[in-house]
C-alpha cells in the first residue's frame, strides 16, 4: 500500500472493492503535514415509548445526581458527568387529537410539531430535528444520516384517523416524507461498509464474506507501520470492533438459521446450502443482543464518520415484550399499571432494560479517544420517550437524557430540576450546540435553554 502524502477528511482502506472508512489518525494528519482538526460534532437519538416510572427516572435532587443516581440510570454512573438530566421540558400539546396519545408520542419527538389535522389520513406534519441537522452536515459524510429501529415499522392503527405511519416513524425529510428506519444488521452494515463501483452510488455485498473483509484489513498491516503508537493502539481497536460487529451479526443469523430449519424439520448439518435468512429477533430472543449490535453500529458510524445524525427507535408502542426480564407481559399493558407494585416494577424494568442499552452505546464512546478526548465527547446523544408517564399520559415532564460533550458546547455532568421549556426549545438548543444554524425554531420552540450550554 502506498502512503500518500496528503489525504482526505477520512482515510480509507480498500480491497476487493470494499472501502473501510478509518477514525481520525492524527499521526497521519502529521504525515501530511496539516494542523489538528478538531472532530466534528455528531448527533444520536435513542427513542423509547410509554413513558417511565418517574419516582425511578428522575435524580433526587441536584446534589446527589453524581453521587446516588436512581435506579433507571444506574448502568450511566460512569458517565454521568457527561450527562445532563432536565426536569421540566414539556411535550407537545396534543388537542384535537386527545384520543391518539400513541401516534403522536413518537411523530412528534424531533418534530415538536402536531400532523396537519385536515389531513389526517396523510402524512403532513414537520421535518424533523435530525434531518434539520442531516441537511446541514450531510454532504461532508457518505451517509447524510443513520435511521434504525428494533421492529418494523409496520403497525397499522389510525387513532383519531391519523396516518398509520405517524404510529413508527420519528424522522421526517419534509413534512411529507417520513424516513424508513433499518431493522437488519445486516444491512445496515452493507450500508456503512458497502461495496464501492460507481462514483456515488453503493452496491450492497455481503460484508461478512471472510475474504473480502480479510483483504481489506490485511491492508492496515501496511498502513499500521506508518503511525505512532497512539494511532496503532486507536486503528487496533476499531479494527477490533468491526471483526466484532461481524462476529455478532453472524451469530445472531446462525442461531436464527439454525431454529428455521429446526421448525421446518431440516437438518442443521445442511443449512450451508439454504439462502441466508431475514434478520428479525423473535419473541423469546435477547433482544439486549440485537440492541447493542445497533448501538455498535451506530458507534462506528459515528467513529468513521460515515455519518453524523442517527436515530434508533428502540421501540414502538405495539406489543413489543421483554422475555429475558423475566417476564412476557408486553410493556404497553403493563403501563396501565393503575399503581399496582407488581405492573409498576415491570415497566421499571423495562425502563431501566432500555436505558441500559443506551449506557452500553455512551460508555463505548467514552472509551474510544478521539482527538485530545474521546469520541463521547464530540457527540450529543439524546435518550427519551414521547410521553411522560404511560399509565396517565401526561406529557408535563418528558424523560430526557443528553450525554456527551458536544464538542465542548454543553455544560453536563447535572440534574437541572426546575427547566422551564418544552420538547421544541430543547431540540432547537441542541441544534445550537451542534453548530447548526437555523432561520426558526423547531415546532412549538420559542427560545433556546441557555442553561444546559457550556
């Protein structure tokens, strides 16, 4: 491999027609003799529905934040001073659509904004917070931005006559064009890591064929002999999170593979000669398995800059079940608790299942160094749900978490516990805090949260 003698905003390896976006190396920033780049800022959005328990969620009190978390954030104690906790932020008010709490607590999340009620039966609402966003800083990546989800975005259910859609999706290209979400692994890695042919354009391979992957990292053999041993330390940890991915995308389709054929009555010994299986994590599966491949995934998106906006709809309100909490109730039941201990600790649970989730993607990011810091601290990555409490439906105080430094522009590491804003306000300071210029605000905003910007 030849090292050049200048290069591009990312540094790529390529084989067999594969290109592997690398990390910021800054030894070969160095190599071409170009001044330190600070790293760009990223944004991630992690969608939980139904709302939480809140005497579980919300810190005690501003001075035990750090200290004595509750229990739904316990698993973000490493990280907490990179957290930020607000009470206060209020959602959007959702009159004339009363009975339709579900297909607005997820549509309205980044748009801030109710559908259009003359056009109920159409998707026509607002572009959303992460397309805002996407629109700005999408043509310095491949990828313009990230959409994933744990289940299809197939509900079909028309409260108050609402467009089935707005009961799934929580990113809009336009007020018109909501934005699919990925549920295969799979795919979503072709996706990050696909073959390249023609200038612009993707062919979607398959990035687990060993010899193929293994021509591309045999090429960091060469470049890994040019860098200081900070950069070699940083490319064999990426290297080593990729093989990862891989290794953890395959196992989930060998166990699935492998109760196809058991159901159909086939032989495993002759699965090499069936075609490859849909990705879907059925009932009864870990799902903290397929959750954290998705959190990788972003991770690495996010490390490479393959892209710098990402959501993931870790659920939607339609009958989705925790069985490896110990339990089948699906959570939406379980939220009409009407205070009974036993409900109320399963949706504590959950709660607690999801948030633990997201702790497993923020702490990743704040292990890998990036720059003078870490990847953590270049990034804004949102925790939340649409609704406040489930049971009620209220929508007064909604559950947000925002870790990461954002490049130096948030003050984390509090609880602020008397924030006077709602969902708007709080997407438009984001916005702010990633350098994002805007000509209005975002739905319902009115003014940016001054006090949770460094």
């Amino acid at each position: 491999m030849t090292v050049p003698s200048a290069f591009d905003r990312r540094t790529l390896l390529k084989g067999a027609g594969v290109s592997l976006a690398l990390p910021f190396l800054e030894s070969r920033r160095a190599i071409a003799g170009l001044m330190p780049q600070k790293p760009p800022v990223r944004m991630g959005f992690m969608y939980m529905p139904h709302g939480v328990i809140m005497d579980q969620f919300w810190p005690t009190s501003p001075e035990t934040f750090l200290d004595s978390p509750p229990p739904a954030i316990e698993s973000l104690r490493p990280v907490l001073n990179q957290c930020l906790m607000m009470k206060g932020i209020s959602g959007v008010p959702i009159s004339p659509f009363n009975g339709a709490p579900h297909a607005l607590e997820l549509s309205t999340w980044l748009t801030a904004t109710l559908p259009d009620a003359d056009t109920r039966s159409r998707i026509n609402i607002a572009i959303s917070a992460d397309q805002i966003m996407a629109n700005y800083v999408g043509a310095e990546t491949l990828l313009p931005s990230l959409e994933l989800a744990t289940m299809p975005q197939t509900w079909k259910e028309n409260q108050e006559g609402l467009h089935e859609a707005y009961y799934s999706h929580c990113s809009y290209r336009s007020p018109t064009q909501p934005v699919p979400a990925e549920t295969d692994p799979r795919n979503v890695l072709n996706r990050l890591f696909g073959r390249q042919e023609n200038v612009g354009t993707v062919t979607r391979t398959n990035p687990l064929d060993r010899q193929m992957l293994d021509r591309v990292l045999n090429g960091a053999r060469d470049l890994r002999r040019t860098l200081g041993r900070t950069d070699q330390l940083k490319l064999d940890e990426y290297l080593d999170s990729v093989r990862a991915v891989e290794r953890r995308i395959a196992a989930i389709e060998q166990r699935q593979q492998e109760a196809a054929f058991e159901k159909a009555g086939v032989r495993t010994a002759n699965s090499g000669n069936s075609p490859a299986i849909e990705i879907r994590i059925p009932e009864g599966e870990k799902r903290s398995e397929y959750m954290q491949v998705m959190c990788d995934l972003t991770v690495l998106a996010f490390q490479t800059d393959t892209t710098r906006v990402s959501t993931y709809i870790g659920s939607t309100p339609n009958g989705v079940s925790y069985p490896e909490l110990g339990f089948t109730n699906q959570h939406h039941s379980q939220t009409h608790h009407e205070n009974r201990e036993e409900m109320v600790s399963k949706v504590a649970a959950i709660t607690k299942f999801n948030i633990d989730q997201f702790a497993y993607m923020v702490n990743k990011m704040a292990s890998l160094q990036e720059g003078d810091g870490t990847l953590l601290d270049n990034c804004i990555m949102v925790w939340g749900s649409g609704l406040e409490d489930g049971n009620r439906h209220t929508r007064a105080n909604l559950p947000f978490i925002v870790a990461g430094g954002g490049g130096g522009s948030l003050n984390t590491g509090r609880f602020l516990p008397d924030v006077s804003g709602n969902q708007g306000d709080l997407l438009t300071t984001l916005l702010s805090c990633a350098g994002v210029p805007q000509d209005r605000p975002i739905g319902i905003a009115t003014k940016e949260i001054s006090e949770i910007k460094a």
